[in-house]
C-alpha cells in the first residue's frame, strides 16, 4: 500500500536528515550492540526473522492495533480523541525504546507519531504500518550489515 511506502520514506527521511541534526545536539545513537552484524549476513537474516515478528508484526499488533481500540473504547473517536490517542501512543512507543538514548527517542517519537497517523487514515489498516514498519527494519538492518552506522 502507498501508505507503507510512505512510513518508509518518512522513516528514512528521519533517519538520514534529522538523526545527524539531533546527534550534534544530543550526541549519536549507540549502535555499538549491533557491531557484530555488520559483514554478517547469517546473523542479519537471523536478527532480520526476529525483528518481523517481535516489531514489525508485535509491535503494530500490540500498539497500533490494541492500544488504537482500548483508547477508541475508553476515549471515542472524536478528531481530539484521535489527537490524544497519536501522541499518547507515540509516547508509550517511544518510552518502550528508551535504550537507545535521547537522539534515538526524538527520531522514534517523531516516526511513531508518523506511524498513529497512518493508521488512522488507513482507515485502521493493520497491515499497512506491519508492512511499513518491515521496511523500514529491513532497510535499517541491510545499513547495520554494510556499516553505515
């Protein structure tokens, strides 16, 4: 769906625009925990399977999808209940990504208020951010394996 393709650029975009900007203010991401991938394409693969299903498809399930309709059943889904539930969420994405220090939890949060918004106008489509949020990990891990990090 171009919605999908759309996260991924975006995602992109964050990553290779306002992560450098964020990391002269805020110092770099720490990706030193995934240094032994780079070169490694059985690791990747392995890490790459993994990260389908515990972010790409848990993730989305479990914030996007269940989190979208506990907020929807408690709050409505008025445009200021939409609002709330985008930046509500966003924060609790993010805070569950606190490892990756202050730069990496501004680019998260801004992708994740990317990633509420697509779903709400998708129409709630579950597949689309699954499918977005594959992307965007592939496109991250296949950078990890050639070391542009």
């Amino acid at each position: 769906s171009y919605w999908a393709f759309l996260i991924f650029i975006v995602g992109v975009l964050v990553g290779k625009i306002v992560v450098p900007f964020l990391e002269t203010i805020f110092g770099a991401i720490d990706y030193s925990a995934y240094g032994a991938l780079e070169g490694n394409k059985e690791a990747v693969i392995q890490l790459w399977i993994y990260a389908m299903i515990s972010a790409a498809f848990a993730e989305e399930v479990i914030f996007r999808g269940y989190f979208c309709y506990l907020f929807e059943k408690f709050m409505g889904t008025s445009k200021i209940a939409n609002i709330s539930m985008v930046i509500v969420g966003s924060l609790i994405f993010t805070f569950a990504h606190f490892s990756q220090g202050i730069t990496g939890l501004i680019s998260i949060f801004m992708v994740s208020l990317l990633f509420y918004t697509v779903y709400i106008l998708s129409g709630k489509n579950i597949y689309t951010t699954i499918l977005g949020h594959a992307l965007i990990d592939t496109f991250g891990l296949y950078q990890i394996y050639l070391g542009n990090f």
